[in-house]
C-alpha cells in the first residue's frame, strides 16, 4: 500500500504508522517516560536494501524520520552473501537523550537472527549492539550479514565461503555490522528483538540462488573490435567484502575450439543491495593470425586473445554451481553464449560488385549466374565442407568466381530468386551482413555449384 501524504512523502504503511509515531513524538515534545514495557511500544522493524544511514549518521540537523524516510524496504531476492541493513524504531530505548544508546546485546533484551541453516544473537555485552542513529533519534542501526555455508563456489577445489554464526565484537557496528548467519541455497532469515519481557519485534526477508547469465556486447563483432563479455552471478562474492576470487570463463571459437580460460573480477559497485550488483565482466580481442592467449593479468583486467576466422562464431562457457531450485546444492549448469565474427571476404565482394537497388546490379547477379563453375572451386567447396580450408580461403575461391576469371564450359545453373532478394534487401539495410552471408554461403553451395 502507497499513500501520498500531504507532507509530500511517498510511505508504505510501515513507514506511514511510524510516520505518526514519529510525528506524535514531535508534536508532543519529548517523550521522558520508557514505553518498551507497554502494551503499544510502536516498535518497528525495517529491512532496507541500501544504507539508509549512509552520511546521515549522527548528523545534525537529520532528524529519525528523515532516515526512515531514506530506508528502501526489501524482503526478498537477498542471496548467501547479502548484508540486511536494518533499522529499529525503539523510541523507549532512547533512555538517555544526550547519549548514543545502544540495544540487543543486553542479555535480557536481546536481537538475535534466524536462517534455515543458522542462529546468530547479540546477548552479551561484547557483541556489536543496534546503534542509535543520534543522541536523541530512539532509532537504532546494524546489520547481519549471511554468510553461506562451506562450498567452493568458482569450482577449483578450495572453499570460497565459509558459513559460520556470530556475532561481531569490538570492531564497528557501523562499518562492519553486528553478525553472521549461515545461509545456503535458498530460505528466510528473522531477525528478533525482545524489547520486553517475552514481548518480541520480528522481520523477515527471503534469500535463494540465481541462475547466471553470460552476454557478448554486441552480436556481431569486427576483427578490430574489443569485446566484453559480462558474467552476472548475483550468488558469487564482491571484492572488498568477501575474499577477491576468480570467476573462470572458457572462450572458444570455431577456429580455436581448444580457446582460452579467462579470469573475471566483480566491478565493484555498491549501490543499493551490492548482491544485487552482480557483473564479473572480461575484455579480449581477435586475432586472424596470432596464437590465442589469455590475459595475465591477475586482477582481470588485461585483455585476452582469441584466434578467429572470418565469420566464425565465438563462444563463452561458465559453470553456475549456486542454481535455484529445483536445482539441488550439488548441481551445476553450463551458461553458454555467442557472437559471430563478420566475414568481411564475402561482404566486401558483394560491395565490389555494388549490389543496390539498381538494375545493373540485379544483371550482375544474372551475369554471375551464367558464369561457369570449374571443378577446383567444386574440390575447394568440398574441402571448405570438410573442414579442411577455412572460411578466408573459401572466400577467396569465391572472389574469384565473381571475378569471372573462370574458364566456361557447359555447367550452368541459375541464383534462386530468394537470394536476390536477400541481395537487394541487404543493400537496403533490411537484412543483417550475417543473414545475408548466409545466402551467399547458400548460393555458392546450391545456387551455383552442383556437387
Ligand atoms: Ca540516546
Ligand atoms: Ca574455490
Ligand atoms: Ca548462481
């Protein structure tokens, strides 16, 4: 539910009852008794999916309400390694105005957090408590963090993530949160606070694990291009946050089929919920004449090489090990993708011999189709099948068929009227260089040479 107050503020209706706490508390002045012990606290809990206390903390002039305001509520899509930011509204725990107060790691009114596979709790004087946003906001912050089981993520036989429940001790509520729970493939995680006697305020959010996806930028590359290729796993880990490890990435093309393993790195990227920012991208160039070579940069930043043809396909491989159900713990999955490297050979023959809309052209074509086939072009068509001579090297024999540097005898066939009209929409930019290619390929095959 969304009201448009006539404050002017959007709130959904959690923020809209604290609203009214919070103006309550304004308009009445300070609030000197403790109400934690009452039938009607108006205790709140929020999960929000940015920092909401990010340089608003302890500042003047910044009011409770200005952070709650700031707070983007989020109950699901958190994965293994999310950090729940959470804000408390516990105005009677504001027990001195003048002071920072700070709650959950009182033994007796502790804040504890649940997941399928884990329990953490703040009881205990050494464990980072919720802390008061301002001397006198009774709005308290912290976060608990999920921190996975076990599991060796990127697949090369160590452990990445380690599980564990705890809470944080003598490092910064702010910076470094107040704990940990295990959390693995998928569930909910409660975070509790007991601000009274047997009297509890609880939230819960979901977490589970995404199939990744692998994408190219662009479909069609040139030999010149450099190209980036962008793993997204919303499940794997972020640099500075968890340890800096490689994601491995098998690139191939139908030249080199044997290819180049990759290292990606996250971009760091801490907007909003930093699992929801997930891109581990890599950049690597082509080559028609060099050896294939992988980047040696170990942060995955250099560029890698990749030997290619004209017209070949590139391929990506990687290996999601952290699937959603019904995937079990154990599965993995292949993410594949590709582009096609442009076969500029046929292209550019077809721009010699200017195919456009213009009649010329279309009796060119019909001049092309009267030539003569000679038997070499057929063993090279043959050898091109096979595998034997590579794209470049059938282009040329194909130039040279255009070239009408053929000697005539009797073998003539005729161009099918779909791949002059592949032609002409071509030259009119209706048609790709690859869909187009294609039908060149198709003429050469069946048009004009019979095997
Ligand atoms: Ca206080
Ligand atoms: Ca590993
Ligand atoms: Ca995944």
């Amino acid at each position: 539910m969304k009201i448009e107050l006539f404050y002017g503020f959007t709130l959904n209706s959690n923020k809209i009852i604290i609203f009214f706490i919070l103006s309550t508390v304004f308009i009445s002045g300070t609030i000197t008794t403790t109400v934690h012990a009452t039938e009607n606290p108006g205790i709140l809990m929020l999960f929000c999916g940015n920092n909401p206390i990010n340089n608003k903390y302890n500042v003047d002039g910044i009011s409770a309400g200005n952070i709650i305001e700031g707070c983007k509520e989020r109950l699901d899509g958190y994965s293994w390694g999310s950090r729940i930011y959470i804000l408390i509204y516990a105005p009677g725990w504001n027990t001195d105005p003048h002071k920072l107060d700070i709650i959950g790691n009182n033994p007796d009114n502790p804040i504890t957090a649940r997941s399928r596979e884990g329990y953490m709790s703040l009881e205990g004087d050494e464990c980072n408590g919720f802390i008061e946003t301002a001397p006198d906001h009774g709005l308290f912050f912290g976060s608990v963090k999920l921190s996975g089981v076990r599991m060796d993520i990127n697949g090369d036989g160590r452990p990445d993530v380690f599980g564990g429940n705890r809470c944080h001790k003598g490092n910064s509520i702010i910076d470094d949160g107040s704990g940990r729970v295990e959390a693995k493939q998928e569930g909910g995680v409660t975070v509790s606070f007991e601000y009274s006697k047997d009297k509890f305020i609880t939230k819960s959010a979901l977490y589970s694990w995404r199939e990744a996806t692998l994408e190219f930028d662009k479909t069609e590359y040139e030999i010149t291009d450099e190209i980036v290729l962008t793993l997204t796993d919303l499940d794997n880990l972020r640099w500075p946050f968890d340890d800096k490890i490689p994601y491995e990435i098998h690139i191939y093309s139908d030249t080199d089929t044997a290819g180049i393993l990759m290292d990606a790195y996250w971009i760091p990227n801490y907007k909003g919920i930093v699992q929801m920012n997930g891109h581990y991208p890599i950049k690597f160039n082509l080559t028609y004449e060099d050896e294939s070579e992988a980047s040696s940069n170990p942060f995955g930043e250099g560029s890698g090489l990749l030997r290619v043809s004209p017209g070949d396909a590139i391929y990506a491989k990687y290996v999601d090990r952290t699937l959603p159900r019904p995937n079990g713990v154990n599965d993995d999955k292949k993410i594949l993708a590709s582009a096609t490297v442009i076969n500029h050979s046929i292209v550019k023959i077809l721009e010699e011999y200017q195919i456009s809309e213009s009649v010329n052209d279309v009796k060119q074509i019909q001049n092309i189709s009267q030539n003569i086939v000679p038997d070499w072009i057929e063993e090279d068509t043959v050898l091109w099948l096979d595998g034997k001579i590579n794209d470049y090297e059938f282009a040329k024999c194909v130039r040279h068929l255009l070239d009408k540097k053929t000697s005539h005898d009797s073998n003539t066939t005729s161009i099918p009227i779909w791949v002059k009209n592949n032609a002409e929409w071509w030259s009119e930019g209706k048609i790709t260089n690859v869909e187009f290619t294609n039908s060149m390929e198709y003429l050469v095959l069946t048009g004009i040479i019979t095997i």
